[in-house]
C-alpha cells in the first residue's frame, strides 16, 4: 500500500505550499496589545510592518503549540518535519511533543523533526530536499538520515539593518544586544552551528553589507550550489547580492523571495536572509 508522506514546516520557512508534495506551514504569531498576526500566506505583511513602525508598545512572537503540529501531521504515515532552530524558539520542543504523541496515538506511523538551527531559506532547502528524497520513494530512515547529512551543509547568513526585536525580546545576547545599541550600523552574521544570532560585521553602508554576505557564502565553501533570498522590503540589495553571485556561477539555481511574517518582525524592514548549499 502506498503510504502518505507530509512534509511540515513553521512558517518561519515563509512557504506556504509545495509543487508536488503534501506541505503543511504551522504558523507562529506576532503578538501587540493591540493586534494579533497569524503569519500564513493571508497576512498583509507590509501593512503589519506599517503598523509595528508607527506601534509604541510592546510586541512579541508565540510559536505553534504541539496542538497545533499535530493538526498539520493530519493522517500522514511519514511526517517530515523541520523547525526553526530550537535556541531561539520554542517551536521545534513543541513539534517534538507532538510527534511523540502522533507515533504513541497511531502505532506505526511515524515522525522525524529536524532542528534546523537556522529558520527563513535555509529552512526552504531543507523542504526541498525533503521533497527530492521523498520523490526517489527512499525509506523513511533514509530520508531522515539522508536530510541531516544535507543540512549540515547547508547556511543561513543575513544582513540586518536593526536588531531591536531581537533585543526587546531577549532573543540574542547581552553582549550582542549591546553592540547592536549602535544607531544605523548593519549587521552581516549568520545562524551559529549552536543555532544563535552570530554577528561577523558590522557595516555602514549596504554595498558594503552585500559584498560582506558575499565573502562570507565563499569563506564558508559556496561554490555554485542553490542560493535562496528572502528580503523584507529590499528587492535592491537581494537583486545584487543575486549580481555578485551571478557574476561567478552563472548556471547556479538562484531564487528571491520575500520574508513572510515572523522573519520580517525580527529581520525587519531591509533585512535579507540567504539560504545556501556549500560543498
Ligand atoms: O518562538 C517564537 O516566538 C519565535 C522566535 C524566533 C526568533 C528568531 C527569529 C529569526 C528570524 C532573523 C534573522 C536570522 C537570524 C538567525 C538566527 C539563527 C530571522
């Protein structure tokens, strides 16, 4: 008999369906006294960012509950599932509790998440690959072992032009924090093999940030693989940082995209986040 696989995401992946395969996004929340924003593909994100802007208060993010994650693994055999990282978020704790509840519910099925101690487009090569393996029709703890392997080379680095919510809500550092206290400096880092904010620029300008990104994708072994962008109202700077790479690797499989919602709130407004494959 055939047996049914889904593959499941939070939507900090900022994808909200797949070409050919069973994807279910499970949405985080954004969160002001006043508004609630549940980040799936109906949300308004440049008007949400509008309303944070001109918004005084406090404003934070809730991630799915296990609830929420089993309703996604609906009445799937194999559930493949990746999370944001779980150092940052409690969302990839919660997916394990679920998954441990679905596979005592329903003996033999059966669930695998991976942390991906990352979030945004690295998240997105991670669902790819789920789908390509999948696709080959490999057993189940292939596939599992199969997409550690990939992601552990796989990368998320980002340039951010403010880390404001990453501070307000204690999500990076003290000694990151202090040093993003400094008005209108950037941040090029990129998502630490722990699954942390690791800042490795700082830069003024963003030609100087895009370059920045650029060095750092080569440092880290990028030599023509999938490259994927999603940026928070900055088509500019993804479209260059798209020029540098072209300019080496003109064949490479390079996509831009923008951020849903619960990458904008923390990348904010002209941040871009880059997913990409290294050897
Ligand atoms: O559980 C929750 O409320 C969600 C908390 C998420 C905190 C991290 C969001 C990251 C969004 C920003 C730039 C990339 C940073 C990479 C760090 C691993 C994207």
């Amino acid at each position: 008999m055939e047996r049914k696989a889904v593959i499941t995401a939070d939507s900090s992946a900022n994808l909200f369906s797949a070409k050919d395969a069973e994807y279910v996004s499970v949405p985080l929340r954004i969160i002001t006294d006043v508004k609630e924003y549940t980040d799936d593909e109906k949300l308004d994100v440049p008007g949400m960012l509008n309303d944070l802007k001109h918004y005084k208060g406090k404003s934070s993010t809730a991630c799915p509950s296990v609830g929420d994650w089993l309703k996604a693994f609906g009445d799937a055999d194999e559930v493949y599932g990746v999370s944001i990282t779980g150092r940052l978020s409690g969302c990839h704790n919660a997916a394990c509790i679920a998954a441990k509840d679905y596979e005592e519910m329903y003996p033999g099925r059966k669930v695998f998440i991976l942390d991906s101690l990352s979030t945004g487009p690295e998240m997105e090569l991670i669902i790819e690959k789920y789908k390509e393996l999948i696709g080959r029709g490999l057993p189940f703890e292939e596939i599992c072992g199969e997409i550690q392997r990939y992601a552990a080379r796989t990368h998320l680095i980002f340039s951010l032009e403010s880390l404001t919510n990453f501070v307000r809500n204690g999500r990076v550092s003290p000694a990151v924090a202090a040093a993003a206290n400094l008005l209108s400096i950037r941040i090029v880092g990129r998502a630490s093999s722990e699954g942390e904010l690791e800042p490795i620029y700082k830069s003024r300008g963003e030609k100087r940030a895009i370059s920045q990104l650029y060095e750092v994708m080569k440092e880290s072994g990028y030599e023509g693989g999938k490259v994927r962008i999603r940026h928070s109202d900055n088509e500019n700077a993804a479209q260059k940082l798209a020029e540098l790479i072209r300019a080496d690797f003109p064949e490479c499989d390079l996509q831009i995209g923008r951020n849903n919602g619960l990458c904008s709130y923390y990348a904010e407004k002209g941040g871009i986040l880059v997913g990409y494959e290294a050897n």
